[in-house]
C-alpha cells in the first residue's frame, strides 16, 4: 500500500492540474462561474430553510439554515464523490491506456475535485455562524471539524476506488449508487435531526448509516461552537467510530485494488 | 543504467463478444441455458523472454495482431503480465497512441503541462521545455484556445512534440505515426531519429523492414503472441520475408471460444487503437 501511496504521490503534479481543470471546467461558459458552487446550496438551504425549519428546526431559521447547509454540503461530498468517482476509470481510460500511473489518482481526481467543490458551501456556513454567533468558538469547531472532513475524503476514496472497480466490470454499479444516493438522502439525518428517528424507536437506522458518522463528526462540532466536557467525549466517541470505518473501507479498497488492478484494464 | 528484463512473460485475459453483458446473461449463464456471449480467452503474448542493456536497438517484426503492440504495452507497463515478471529501469517514453488523453476543453498550453506531468515531468523540470515544444510545435496563437477546435492533424502535431520532447532512457516506439503534413513528417523523422539515438534502449515495432535492418541491433519475429525468432536484423528479416513469401497470408489467432458467425470480424488496420478483442485477432 506505501509503494502505491508514493506512486500517487509521484503523480501528485499530473493530478492536482487536473483537478485544478476540473474545477474550471465545471462552470465553463457560465456568466456567474464558481459562484454556482456556492449559489447552489444557498438557494436550496433558502428553501428548506422556508419550508422545513418550522417542521425541523428548533424554531431559529438561522441555526437551521446552518444545519441544513452544512448537512447538504457534507452529504452532496460523500454523494458525489461515489457516484461520479466510481465511473472515474470509464472517463479517464484513455490516460489508462496510455500511462502506469496508479488507477487510484483518477478516483481521487474527481474526490479531490468534489471535496473543494463542498469546502465552499462549508465557507458559507462557517460565515453564517460567525455572523449569527458573533464568538471565536465557531473556529474552535471548525478546528474539531478538520479532521472529520480528512476521514470523510479518506473515506470518500475509498468508497469511490471500490465502486471504480466494481463499474469496470460491472457497470450498472454506477446506477446502483445513484439510486442507493436518493435513499440514503432521505434515510440520513440531513434536513431533519436524528431525535426525530429516536423518538420513534428508529434510531437504529441512524447508528448503522456509515454516511451520517461522517456527517456527524463534521457538522455537530461545527454548529455547536466551543465544546462542552460532554460534548468532547460524544465527539470523541464518534471520531473513534469514523476511524474504524474509514480503516475498514481502506482496507476494503486496499483489497479490490490488489485483486483486481491486474485485470481491470482488460475491461475498460 | 537502462535495462529492460521480460521472463516468461505471457499475457491472458477474458473478453467478451458483446461489450455489454445483460441481465439475462448473469442469471441464466452457468445456470441452465448455455451462454450467447461466453468469455472468450486470449492468449495475446506467450512466454516472452526479452533481455536488453544500454545500446540495445530490438526490432519487433511480425503480422497484424500478432502481439507486437501488445509487447510495447507490456514493456511500458500498462498491461501487466498475467505469468512471469517484468522489470524495466530508466525513465521510459512510450511513443504510442499518443493523440489519446487530450483534455479537450483546455487550451494547448494546459495540455502541453497535463501529458508533460503524465510523462513524469515536474513543473521546474517542463519550465524550460513549454516553449520549445510550443516552436516544434508550429501551432502559434492556436495554443491559446481549446484543444476540441484542432484538427486531427493539429492534435497529432502537438502530441508528438511533447510526446518527443522528454530525455528517455527507454524509447517505445510503435512505426505507425502519421504526423501532420508533409514538411511537419520531415522534422518528426529526423526529431526521431535524434531521439532514437540518444535513448539507451529502445524497442521498435515496425514494417518497415529496411528502417528495421539499419537501425537496429537486434530483431524479434512474432507470432501468434509468441517469439518466433530473435537475432541479428538481417538474418531474421530474411527468413521472415521469405516466410512470408512461402506462405499463404497468416491467419491471424483465434481466441479459444469462436466468435459467432454474426459478429462483425475484427478491424486490422494497425493505426486504429486496438481493443484487447482487435489486440487478439
């Protein structure tokens, strides 16, 4: 795995261009550009806001406004980064057929790509809440958050180098993750809290979602500002929880690629 | 020190006739219909053994499909060897199906920086090589716009001059490469020919059986994915030429599973990027 993870890290100059690119392109011959990245989840956090905050929320539109963009940012990442990185070999398979390079760098092309793409949008919240709370404990939280955001593209990697595989051989793999997407958006505490599932002995649903670990240790942190004692040990407990998942899908990932990446290039 | 070093090395893999496998296919194949589409197996190269050191010059010479490219591939590591172990040491440049990988949104520039950092390069090591290749180039002001504007020729004309603008230790060369118009043709050959000089190995695949006998020091006659002989140029290109005349035209190989009388015969033209079904047949 180290000799891989320096081949990825020889690689870096060729990756990082291309995300860079990504980046641009992703707008390309729009009048408002990368402002769409942040437009995007403003306007439907706006609407949520309106519609679901008297329902969801704790009756404070901003603090829901928050939740809800900061839930939209974090779950948009983890969407995104599987089902657009799992057709990564499919669309970069000429630079397969032509260069050594470690398959792994074009899955994490498109994660490195979503993950900046979803870091505006947490910007936005990080102002939200400096503006509405007006402490320095936002940045506290925010400092508590990174290295969530670190596990979740970790995570995200991994998950998108699996489905990359699988889609080569296999490639209603993609569709499959698109629509295994839509559940998980309504089965994961984004728009509402997860007390709404307790309350109704669904609380289970929650604790077995991988997607809302990730969630949790980026968004409880940063909304709830500067810790409490209690708060500390519950975050502590889920960052422990988000390692263990995250070692196990690397290890997963670690797998597939030593079993598959001899044959793969036979199917693309 | 550039060394290249195959030991038995063969490379096999299932293809398919049909690209897609359907729904149907999963559930009934091995159950209790016999398969439309079985895998078919292909045998593209067959205990390889090839050995070269500094100033080494291999021809690979042999009939359409009969596994040269698929030789180069396996060389520059892109299709790894199914048995037996590979080890090449040198920076390697591949010269082969190098129009692929263009970003076609991006201007030339950009994509002179992408293929330079996928040949290895780093940004301080390209800083003094952008501009020669750009001049080599001839492309002028149309570096500046998007690549997906080029012509055919133009995006053959840029990949070649980045393509050929590394120092390599080890050169892989597949012949067929038709550059641009005539006066470009002129300067490629002869950029060739320096660049071909200066690697320390290079591996050749050619028709051209007279480029072969002169410049290199070593040929391969394959067949059927297998070394058929390797020795001095002269000799083999003789028996191979002769081979050839003897023979009626070779029969490219089949993979063990016949393709269906309905499917389409693969193409053969050697400029077309082979699929593994076209690599095989």
């Amino acid at each position: 795995m180290f000799r891989h993870l320096s081949a990825v890290w020889t690689a870096r100059h060729f990756l990082l261009a291309l995300v860079k690119l990504d980046l641009r392109l992703r707008y390309k011959r729009s009048v408002l550009g990368i402002g769409w990245s942040l437009l995007h989840p403003i306007a439907m956090t706006v609407v949520f806001t309106v519609v679901f905050s008297q329902l969801f929320g704790d009756g404070n539109p901003v603090g829901y406004a928050a939740f809800a963009l900061a839930g939209l940012a974090v779950w948009g990442f983890l969407r995104d980064a599987a089902t657009l990185g799992s057709k990564a070999f499919l669309m970069n398979e000429a630079y397969i057929r032509q260069s050594p390079m470690p398959y792994t760098i074009y899955t994490l092309r498109t994660v490195l790509g979503q993950a900046l793409h979803s870091c505006m949008a947490l910007a936005v919240v990080v102002v939200l809440l400096v503006v509405w709370k007006g402490d320095i404990g936002v940045f506290v939280g925010l400092a508590l958050a990174l290295p969530g955001l670190l596990l979740a593209l970790i995570a995200a990697w991994a998950v998108a180098t699996i489905g990359a595989f699988i889609t080569a051989f296999f490639h209603d793999m993609a569709h499959m993750l698109e629509v295994g997407a839509q559940i998980g958006f309504f089965l994961t505490p984004i728009m509402y809290r997860r007390s709404i599932l307790d309350s109704r002995g669904l609380g289970w649903l929650v604790d077995i979602n991988p997607a809302n670990l990730y969630l949790s240790v980026i968004r409880d942190p940063l909304l709830a500002g500067m810790p409490t004692g209690d708060g500390l040990a519950h975050l502590g407990h889920l960052y422990l929880s988000a390692i263990a998942v995250t070692a196990v899908l690397v290890a997963l990932a670690t797998g597939v690629v030593g079993w598959l990446h001899k044959k793969v290039i036979f199917h693309l | 020190m550039a060394k290249i070093e195959l030991q038995n090395v063969s490379v096999t893999f299932n293809a398919y006739q049909q690209k897609r496998v359907s729904l149907k296919e999963y559930l009934t194949n091995r159950l209790f219909l016999n398969s439309k589409n079985p895998p078919l197996r292909v045998r593209a190269l067959e205990d390889i053994n090839l050995s070269a050191r500094d100033g080494d010059r291999i021809g690979v010479i042999g009939h359409n499909g009969a596994g040269k490219s698929t030789l180069l591939k396996t060389l520059a590591g892109i299709y790894p060897p199914t048995l037996g172990t590979r080890e090449v040491e040198g920076k390697i440049c591949s010269l082969f199906d190098i129009t692929l990988g263009f970003e076609f949104e991006a201007t030339g520039w950009d994509n002179i920086l992408y293929r330079a950092y996928l040949q290895g390069e780093t940004p301080s090591s390209i800083r003094g090589k952008v501009d020669e290749i750009a001049a080599f180039s001839e492309l002028g002001d149309f570096l500046n716009i998007a690549v997906r504007n080029y012509s055919a020729g133009m995006q053959m004309r840029l990949a070649f001059s980045i393509a050929t603008a590394i120092n390599p230790e080890v050169l892989l060369v597949d012949e067929v490469l038709a550059v641009g118009d005539l006066a470009f043709l002129q300067k490629a050959k002869a950029r060739m020919r320096e660049l071909m000089g200066s690697a320390r190995v290079m591996v050749m695949v050619a028709h051209d059986l007279e480029a072969v006998t002169e410049m290199c020091t070593s040929v391969i006659w394959m067949r059927h994915g297998r070394i058929v002989a390797q020795g001095p140029p002269q000799e083999i290109v003789d028996r191979y030429t002769a081979a050839a005349m003897a023979l009626p035209p070779v029969e490219p190989p089949q993979p063990e599973e016949m393709p269906s009388p309905e499917s389409p015969a693969p193409a053969e033209t050697p400029v077309l990027e082979p699929t593994p079904q076209h690599q095989a047949a």
